[in-house]
C-alpha cells in the first residue's frame, strides 16, 4: 500500500493530497453528529487533507465544524460553496453571496476558506454578472476571507463559461469521469489544463451508488461491470477509484463515504493499485480504463 501523492491544484497555491473528502452524506438526517467527527477525523489521521462540504448538504457544515476543533482546521484545506442555501437556492446577488459564506464561516468555526465554489447555478450568467456572485467572492479574496474562488457543476458549458473569465481557478465537475461516462475528457479537462485551473472529480461512484459495490438496479451497463468484478473477486470500487485517479488532471478524486468505515474502505482502495491483468481484461470487456 502506497501513501496519497500530492496534487497541483491547477495555479493555486494548494497542494493536497490526491484524494479529498466529500462531505455530503455526513449532513443526512440518518447520521449523526458522532458519524461525521469520527468520519473526518479519520480521514485526517489517514493524511486526507481536503474537505469539501456546502450550507446544501443538510447538517454537514455544522458537523464538519464540530470535526475540525480541536486542531484538525489547521491540518487539512477546507472547501464550502455558495448559492444553493435552503433559505436562498439560486440567488447569487453580492448580498446573499457575502451572507452565506460568512454563515458557513461559522457553522465550520474557520476565520477564511482556502476555496469557494460558485454551486450549481441554473444559468451560469447570473453569478458571473457584474456585481454579482463572482465579484463578491473576488473582493472577499481581496479581504483573505476566501483564498480562491471556483464552480462546481454538472453542465460542461457553464464550466467553459466561468474557465474563460480567467477569475475562476478551480472547477468541480461529477458524475462525467467514471467508468460509466468519460464525457469531461473531451470538454472540462483539457480546458482546464489550458487555463491551468484546478480540477476536481467528485461523485466518482456514480448516481445513486451505481459502483458502490451494491448490485446495481435499472443501470444495465454498470450491472454487467458489478458482474464481472464478482467474477473476477475484485470489489468495483477499487476499479472505480484507482480509474479516476489515474485522470490527467492538475487536481484531485473525491468520493463522498458517510462513515469512519467507508472513510478507510476509499482509502484503502485509493493506495492499492490494481493489478495490471485485471485492468487489461476489465478494458478488453468494457473499454474502459487507465493507460499502463
């Protein structure tokens, strides 16, 4: 077993470890305060030293906080996003803007965010338009408030649209590199690489736990690569994870585990390589996988 490389963060000053921590399910109702502290932490010990969460993601800001006392703030990079809050879904005035990410300063207990994500706008003018969303997270970097400022979405368009203002200096893209769907190859990432902006691959597992590891439902293709694992004795997530970070990126793969225990299961997966039989016969099957 390996330890996690560290990764250029495209031209930011951040240099993580390749994998991060997504924190979405830590905020579900069906977890609690005690899931999230014991699942960050462990992270942390691990060397995951990025964190992702969002006021989207239920109780997740509040718990994430509650995790990084007691020192822990100062061991990783910490990454909120702004524009989808319960009480202002979609509006990315300057008002709102500077309201929710000094809302999300304290419900993580942090003084400034290493990163701020513009999230999931519906039409990606709206945020870029002058004295609007981008412009504020900009004078807030100005303030060390926020140190760099990016968007995380599902549209490739949008994401060309911010990259191209030159202003955005990291991009969340999920669910397009997979083993299932290999779109923002063509798109995100070699923009990206032109702009040098930071890239990160976020729901690497697919929707609804497509390659989990459960049996698959109603998804035909990711069925018959659930089949070929238990075939073959090899657990999908361990393809899944060690195919997206094999991606040629400036940037990092982050999952979104819900517990201490799956925190060590994308750990392990994610620094113990694949055999190189099983990626060539997996590749003969699917034609999908890493270069060797």
């Amino acid at each position: 077993m390996s330890e996690l490389p560290i990764r250029r963060m495209g031209r930011t000053e951040i240099r993580a470890r390749a994998l991060g921590l997504g924190c979405a399910a830590f905020g579900a109702a069906h977890h609690t305060d005690r899931d999230a502290i014991e699942g960050v932490r462990r992270a942390i010990e691990l060397g995951i030293d990025f964190l992702d969460t969002s006021p989207h993601y239920g109780e997740s800001e509040r718990r994430v906080g509650l995790a990084l006392e007691g020192g822990y703030r100062e061991r990783i990079y910490l990454q909120t996003k702004t524009g989808t809050h319960p009480l202002h879904r979609g509006d990315f005035s300057a008002e709102t803007t500077r309201w929710s990410v000094e809302n999300s300063l304290k419900l993580l207990k942090t003084d400034y965010f290493d990163s701020v994500l513009i999230h999931d706008p519906r039409d990606i003018e709206a945020p870029l338009a002058p004295g609007h969303a981008l412009d504020e997270l900009l004078r807030m970097k100005e303030e060390g408030i926020v140190r760099h400022v990016g968007l995380g979405c599902r549209p490739h368009d949008f994401h060309r649209r911010a990259i191209e203002t030159g202003q955005i200096e990291i991009v969340l893209t999920f669910l397009d590199y997979t083993l299932l769907d290999q779109s923002a190859a063509q798109t995100i990432l070699p923009l990206a690489k032109k702009w040098d902006v930071g890239v990160i691959l976020a729901s690497i597992l697919g929707l609804s736990g497509t390659l989990t590891g459960r049996e698959p439902q109603n998804h035909p293709r990711a069925h018959a690569m659930w089949s070929w694992c238990q075939e073959h004795k090899v657990d999908i997530r361990h393809l899944a994870i060690q195919f997206a970070m094999a991606a040629p990126i400036d940037g990092i793969v982050m999952p979104g585990p819900g517990s201490k225990e799956h925190v060590e299961d994308v750990y392990r997966f994610a620094t113990t390589e694949v055999d190189p039989e099983i990626w060539r016969a997996f590749k003969a099957e699917f034609g999908v996988g890493p270069d060797l």
